[in-house]
C-alpha cells in the first residue's frame, strides 16, 4: 500500500499539489458513497426480504392478542436455492493448460499442477460456490482474489475471499463490474477499531452498528434477524475502497486506488493491473442492469400464499378440535372452577344451552386445487421439480426418459 509517506522527493510546487489533492480526495469518496449508497437502497431492501424468506421469517412480529394463531412456514425458498446450488456445484469451470508448441508440453503439464494445487489450497471452487450462493439469495455474488507476495517479491499463491454483497457500492449507472461502465466503483467494509489499528496502524472512532453494509447471518428469539457480530457492533468503522478513473492518464493509465478510514487517507495509488481485483457472479443479470434477480425474489408470493393457506386450514382444524365456547351469564356466574376443555370433562348446568360449542366453517372444496396450482406454478417459476431433487416424477417409469428429463431439468 502507498501513501503520502511513501511519495519519493519532489519540488515545492508538487508537494503542495499532492496535498491539495489528498485533502479533495477524502470528501470526493465519501460524496461518492452517500450519492451511490442512495442509489442502492432499493435494491438492498429487496435482499432484506429476501434473507427472511430464505432464514424462514416468513411472518412479521405477532400483534398483542395473535400470538396463539397459526403461523406455519414452508420455506419453498431455501429448498430452491439449496437444489440449485449442487446442480451449478456439477458444472464449476475448469481450466486446461495447453502448450502451444511442442517443447510447452512439460512447461503446461507442470503449470497444471501448479493451478490444480492453488485450487486445493484456496478453496477456490468452494468460493465460487458461496458467491453463487449469494447470487441466488440476493441478486449477485462477488469473488476478490489477491496475489500474496513475499517480502523480497515473490509470489506465494492468492488470497480469495467471498465479498459480501452489502459492501459492494457500484457507481448509480454501473451496469456491469468494470470501471469502463462508471466513474467510480466502491466497497464499503464494516470492520473493527481494533482490526483497523493492527492492520494500518490508526486509532478510529467506532461509527455504530454499520448494518447497512453487511449481510445478517442468524436468527433471535422473536424471529427478527440480527448480526453474526453483535458482540461487537458498536466497535465497528467503515473502511472504504474506491477504484476510480481519472483524467491524468500518465499517473493513473489504469485508474486510481484509493481506501479511507475516518478522516484519513490510508491508500493513494495508480492502480498496478488493469482491471479491479473482483470478479462477479450475477442470476438473471440484464445489461442494462448491474444487480440480478434473487431466486427468493421469484417465489416471494407464492411462498406468502403457501403459507397463509395452510395457516388457515391449520386454524380451522385446531377450532374442530378446540371449539369456541359460548356460555351464558348465568352459568358463568355459577361455575366453581373454569372449563379447560380436558377430554372427558364434566360440566353441571342447569339447562342445556348454557355452555354451547361453536363449530367453524368448513373448508371449500376449491382450496386443495388452489394449493395445487400454487406449487406448479413455483416449480415453474423457479425451475425446480421432481426430478431436481431426485424423486420419480409421477407416470414416467422408463429409465432414459427419466434421464432425458434431469438433463432437461439442468438447462437453466
């Protein structure tokens, strides 16, 4: 990392330049943040509900006097991700080293093994996978992959990390991962004081809870989400990443690196590759468009139909076997103990009709046809059916059709 330390030795005038740009630097990122974050905040409401429906809180907080109501969830949406996600496991890419000539062929067969060997130790499929994973829950998954040098120079493997969708703050018109589609592309990560200090060496204020920028992990007791963190939420600062164009081409020929954290500028430097280190995964991405569409997106509704549905006939069920009761004033003016509707219970009255039990209006007969619908409405919304997740579709018992449907099945 560079910074103003590190500037060799210049004129006056160009000392006084460097440090009027640094200090323009500063309030420019963070315009750029408040402009882009602003720009987003659809979008980053849209995942919230989409973590909800795939953590299972279908269901807002009960009202005083709701809670003993029938609440079921049948979480379509988690199943749909989990049945995509080895079916996209089974085609990761691969990449084949080929020699050019005939004297490369040892050359290619060692730098194969030497790749093969940076997969194992990186994890770099199971990355991959995780950042699908983020694309079908959100909208999109993002990759950042680091050379790891030592301190002579060499080059000992890559540091991969799966971004966190919350912290990635395109530029308001980016519509893909390139600095070619916008001025400026940003990463805004959470992380704590103590952290900051071992990693650059500062003392910051905490800013807060910072959820904005990082994704919720679990679940509490009332069924609302919380951080993984909580421990630690007020300890946390920004730290801002901004690649960016700018109009010197012979300082910055391919764009400008820059980190923030607080008031201080920690990173100012021409950026050495040619492109940022990231890489994207995007499900049902437009080019007009820089986000995608989440698999949680799609099924939304019905999911919320599904689970209305069988809550209610789970309530008209739990009434046929716990009725209301209707008792009159009289006998409640002369009951010793109250009814608590044990089997086999007696109760003495004086007439028949002082203690009554209401029955609840029976189902319609429409609704198991609507439930059926409903479900292969989702299957083909979402893609997933029988044979995804391994069960004999109904009427088809030869073998190659079977076949014929799974690999039709995996289009998608």
């Amino acid at each position: 990392m560079a910074g103003m330390d590190y500037y060799p030795a210049m004129d006056q005038a160009s000392a006084l330049d460097q440090v009027a740009d640094v200090a323009e630097r500063i309030p420019q990122v963070r315009d750029w943040l408040d402009r882009s974050k602003k720009a987003r905040e659809k979008q980053a409401s849209r995942w919230r509900k989409n973590e909800r429906l795939y953590y299972g809180n279908h269901w807002p907080s009960p009202s005083k006097g709701s809670e003993s109501q029938s609440r079921m969830v049948f979480n379509f949406p988690l199943a749909v991700v989990e049945t995509i996600l080895p079916i996209v496991n089974d085609f990761q890419p691969t990449v084949d080293v080929m020699p050019r000539e005939k004297n490369d062929i040892f050359f290619a067969e060692m730098m194969q093994k030497r790749f093969q060997q940076i997969v194992e130790e990186t994890d770099l499929y199971g990355k991959i996978l995780q950042a699908v994973k983020d694309s079908l829950i959100y909208s999109n998954g993002f990759i950042q992959i680091l050379p790891i040098l030592s301190d002579e120079g060499a080059f000992k493997g890559f540091d991969i990390q799966v971004v966190d969708p919350f912290s990635v703050v395109p530029h308001p018109y980016a519509n893909d991962l390139d600095l070619d589609a916008g001025e400026y592309f940003m990463f805004a990560v959470p992380m704590e004081t103590s952290k900051i200090y071992r990693e650059f060496g500062i003392k910051v204020n905490a800013d807060g809870k910072l959820d904005d920028y990082r994704a919720y992990q679990k679940t509490d007791d009332t069924g609302g989400i919380e951080s993984a963190n909580a421990d630690s939420d007020y300890d946390m600062a920004l730290v801002i990443e901004c690649y960016s164009n700018e109009q010197d081409k012979e300082k910055y020929p391919n764009g400008r690196h820059t980190v923030v954290v607080g008031d201080q500028l920690i990173v100012d430097e021409p950026l050495e590759l040619y492109r940022m280190p990231v890489f994207m995964v995007s499900n049902y991405k437009s080019p007009h468009n820089f986000w995608g569409i989440g698999e949680t997106d799609l099924v939304r509704t019905q999911t919320k139909a599904m689970n209305e549905t069988f809550s209610a006939i789970n309530e008209n069920i739990r009434k046929m076997g716990f009725p209301i009761r209707k008792v009159t004033q009289r006998a409640k003016g002369q009951m010793t103990r109250p009814i608590t509707g044990a089997p086999g219970e007696e109760i003495t009255v004086i007439d028949p009709n002082d203690v009554t039990f209401e029955s609840p209006p029976p189902i319609p007969g429409y609704i198991q046809n609507y439930i059926a619908q409903v479900g292969q409405f989702m299957e083909s919304i979402s893609g997933i059916n029988d044979v995804t997740q391994g069960r004999k579709p109904g009427g088809v018992t030869s073998g190659r059709a079977i076949a014929a449907l799974q690999e039709a099945s995996q289009t998608r």
